[in-house]
C-alpha cells in the first residue's frame, strides 16, 4: 500500500510537496481485533513521519502471489522438476507436441457435445495423454473469442472425471470471475444426465467467498458448504487443517486460482493440470500449480491476442515473457 500524507493523489503532488510518502506493506493482520504488523520503506521524496499529522493509505497490490512465486522459483520445483523443464524449454519437438491431435490413441466417442471435428480431436488427444503415466505432455487448446474454448474445456473435464476415476485434476484459472464461469458450466453440464450427475460429489471448488456463496449454483462443489453439512460448527476459515485436507483429498476435480494452489505443494499430489484463460497469467503466476507433486499432463487453454497479462516492466519483452 501507498502511505502518504492526505491530499496527495499522484507521485507529482507527492514529489511537488516534497511530502512524506512511503510504501507500506502488512505483513500480518488479525481479522478479529483488526490490529496488523506493518512494514514500513524510508521514503523517497523527503519529509518524516509525524504523529500529529493524519495520513491516507491507497491499495497498490496484494503480494500473495508474488510471494509464493518467488518461493516456488526459489525452491527449485524438488517435487515436479520434469513438467516444467518440458514446458519451458524452447524446442521445436516441444511445441509440435503440444498442437498435435494425437488422433491415433484417442478416439472420441459417445455424445458430441456439439463439438465439431477438430475440438473433439482435441478432447481425444488430451484424454489419450492423460492415460500413459508414465510419459509426460503438454497440450494447447488456442482460439479466438467465440470458437468454442469454454465447451472443449468442459468435455475434457467431464471425460478425465467419467474415464480416468483414479486420476485427479486440478483446474486453475487467473480469476475467480473466470473460474466462477467454468465451474458453474461445468456443474450444468454434469446435471444434465443422470449418468453424470453423481460426479459433483467428485468435484470441489474453494478461495474467495464469491466461490463459496451459498446462494448459487456452485454451493453443490463448494468446500465451504460441505464442510458446513458435515461440520455445522466451522466454516473454512476456522476448521481444522486435517478436516479440510480430508475433503480436497477426496476430490477428484478441484477448481482454484493458481494462487490458492500454492497451499497443494509438498501436501497433495494430481496427476493432470488444466489452465483456463492461460494467456492471461504472468509465468511465475502458472508455476505455482505446476510446481505441484505428481503432475505430468497439463492443458493450456486461452488466446494471446485477448485478455493478455499486463507487465509493466521494460525487462520482460526483451526475455521474451
């Protein structure tokens, strides 16, 4: 956060103002008694901290994420270091893989979904992969707005839960609003046959309290709501660790942030990744959930010419990020 003097809306009035502006950063807060730690930087533009003055507070960012990417870049990937050198290294043999069809081990069959040729290829590839464990890959699924992205994504989900019972997969996607609008398609989706509907009990979503709102559709997967039909006494924010590791564990789909990912690393394992919106993620955001144990298929889904990922930073470019 921006702490400065009150009045000073912009760097130019603070630097005009030769004020006292500094950046402020809470490094622990109780929500209860709304007392917090505080870090606080030597300002730049001159001027002191004085008690008798009053002061604003401007929300810059929230460093979570950062924080947890810088301490999975630090960590070295111990527990899944083949995925991402498959991901990161610049090989043509690399990319050919991720665009391939792989028609001749997966052969879509059933209801299409109103899938046309090529998204069902696509289905197949993904499904076929996930069944060798013993090899890794990586799949693209690319397309502008309004070719289908969404609805390949949820018959990929829906095969990996209907073929693939002993595997699990985790389903990140840079917002809540975006992972709010697969989930809910997907839970539709399921609904729609009786044949399907017993997988929700499979599928779990959690994060912000927009996820876990009673009042929508998503309450049938939330972690919040089962937690309360078996647990009246706690929600998620109060119940014992173990008791929520019990119901993510039990989870064969779970629907997340790659942020809130963070807390799978070292403590549970999946064997197949899918990336909604990918395009839209800073790198160092989408190795938080691949850095997670046992994880050798990934899916990105997402377009490079819309909803990009905003870096200010000049350096970026030129590193090719």
């Amino acid at each position: 956060m921006l702490f400065s003097e009150r009045g000073l809306e912009s760097r130019d009035q603070i630097i005009k103002a030769g004020s006292f502006c500094t950046i402020l950063v809470v490094m622990w807060a109780n929500p209860q008694t709304t007392s917090m730690n505080v870090w606080l930087s030597q300002s730049s533009y001159g001027g002191s901290l004085n008690d008798q003055s009053s002061y604003q507070v401007m929300r810059l960012c929230n460093l979570t994420t950062f924080a947890y990417s810088w301490e999975v870049m630090t960590g070295g990937f111990q527990d899944n270091p083949e995925i991402i050198n498959l991901m990161l290294t610049k090989k043509k043999e690399n990319v050919d893989n991720m665009l391939q069809a792989d028609g001749e081990y997966g052969i879509f069959t059933g209801k299409d979904f109103g899938l046309n040729k090529s998204q069902k290829d696509s289905v197949a590839g993904c499904i076929s992969a996930s069944k060798r464990p013993k090899e890794l890959s990586v799949r693209l699924i690319w397309g502008p707005p309004g070719t289908g992205k969404t609805q390949t994504a949820l018959v990929i989900l829906l095969m990996l839960l209907k073929h693939l019972r002993t595997h699990r997969t985790l389903v990140c996607a840079p917002t809540n609003t975006a992972l709010q609008q697969l989930a809910s398609r997907l839970v539709s989706l399921l609904e729609e046959s009786t044949e399907t509907s017993h997988l929700l009990k499979d599928t779990i979503i959690f994060g912000s309290e927009k996820l876990t709102n009673s009042g929508n559709d998503l309450s049938k997967i939330s972690l919040d709501c089962r937690i309360r039909a078996e647990h009246p006494q706690y929600a998620t924010k109060n119940c014992p660790q173990h008791i929520v590791n019990k119901f993510l564990r039990s989870a064969k789909l779970v629907f997340c942030t790659p942020c809130s990912s963070f807390r799978f690393i070292r403590n549970q394992k999946f064997d197949n990744l899918v990336i909604d919106e990918a395009a839209n993620l800073k790198e160092f955001e989408s190795l938080i959930p691949l850095a997670i144990g046992g994880i050798k298929h990934v899916v990105l889904m997402g377009d490079d010419k819309q909803l990009q990922s905003v870096v200010m930073s000049p350096v970026c470019p030129r590193q090719l990020l």
